[in-house]
C-alpha cells in the first residue's frame, strides 16, 4: 500500500509541523506503507520522506522538471520520476497511490487535496482521503467548507469524503482500512 502526501514545501512558523510529518512519516514505515510525494528535498516535503526512509521504507517522489531547482530533487529515494507538467505530477502520483492525505502546506497542497477532492466527489476515485490536523492547521479551512455546506453549494455527502483527525494513528488506521475495501482503487486518473 501506498499513500500520497501533500505537504508544504516550506517548514511553517513553529516546530510541531516538521516533529508530526516526520512522525506522520515514520509511521507509515511502521506500518509497511510506501509514501508516494513531490519529491522535494526541503520543507515538511524533506520531512516526511526522512521519516519514511528512517523506517525503512519506500519513498516516491515525483517532481516537475521545472521545479527541480527550485524545490532540489533528493536523490536517496526508492524512486524518482521527473515529468513535464503539474498536471503529469498530480496525476501520477494519484495513479501511484491508494489513499491521500494532506498535512498542512500552502496554496499548492490546498490545491492538490481540493482537486483529489473534487476528483472523488466526480467519481473518478473512491481512494481515501485525510487531513491529519496538525496543531488545529485544518480547522478554519474546514470551518469555510462547513460554511458552503450550510449556504448548499457543497453536498454533505461529498463534505464527508474528507476525513480531518489530530490523532495520527487513529487516521492511518481508517485510511488503511478504508483502503482495503473493494472499491478502494481508481481508474487510471492520468485520463481526467
């Protein structure tokens, strides 16, 4: 099993971030779970894929050329794919991955989990999807999406697609039992 992590390429204003993705990271090690992620060699980004390593397990990254030299391609993972697009990343790793889950980052992990979103709400995926809710990170975004459920632009249902949890075991437990169930697999979301 693997699952695609979408992160901040920065580190954030305090030090619990960097301590729970490490840990989010090695407890997915722990587990036996591969980390599908965009390949960065800093931020939250370096974080979690040093968690996974420490635990022996395997790391995908998966990297826009043009963002190589931005972000620093790592070369110690598992696995590195370099492609041509955001749009050819986001796709393979959706393809790559059998759950998501999202660890607080800036506009492209917002971005990234709301198109994964949007993709399960179209039934293009039936993959989990999580928010491991890091000192309270998720809550005002949360707050807003609560907020187009009660104006009705969002279904309840479709709201529910996300899983938000602080406890990092509780929500690797669901994901992995989530995972397991028969219609747990996607199309090949390279397509979409």
């Amino acid at each position: 099993m693997r699952i695609a992590v979408f992160l901040g390429s920065r580190l954030g204003a305090g030090p619990q971030y960097q301590a729970a993705a490490h840990a989010w990271g090695r407890a997915m090690a722990d587990r036996g779970i591969g980390l599908v992620y965009g390949g960065a060699s800093i931020g939250l980004m370096s974080a979690v894929a040093d968690g996974v390593l420490a635990g022996g397990g395997e790391v995908i990254g998966v990297m826009p050329r043009a963002l190589s030299d931005r972000e620093g391609l790592r070369t110690d993972l598992t696995t590195m794919h370099v492609v041509d697009t955001m749009h050819q990343r986001k796709a393979l790793m959706a393809d790559l991955s059998d759950a998501f889950v999202g660890l607080p980052g800036g506009l492209g992990t917002l971005e990234e989990l709301f198109e994964i979103w949007t993709w399960a709400q179209l039934g293009y995926h039936a993959k989990p999807l999580g928010l491991l809710n890091i000192s309270g990170f998720f809550d005002p975004l949360m707050g807003f999406v609560d907020h187009a459920v009660d104006q009705d632009f969002i279904k309840p249902a479709d709201r529910d697609l996300v899983r938000v949890d602080d406890d990092p075991q509780r929500l690797l437990t669901w994901i992995v039992s989530e995972a397991s169930k028969p219609d747990g697999k996607a199309d090949d979301l390279s397509r979409t």
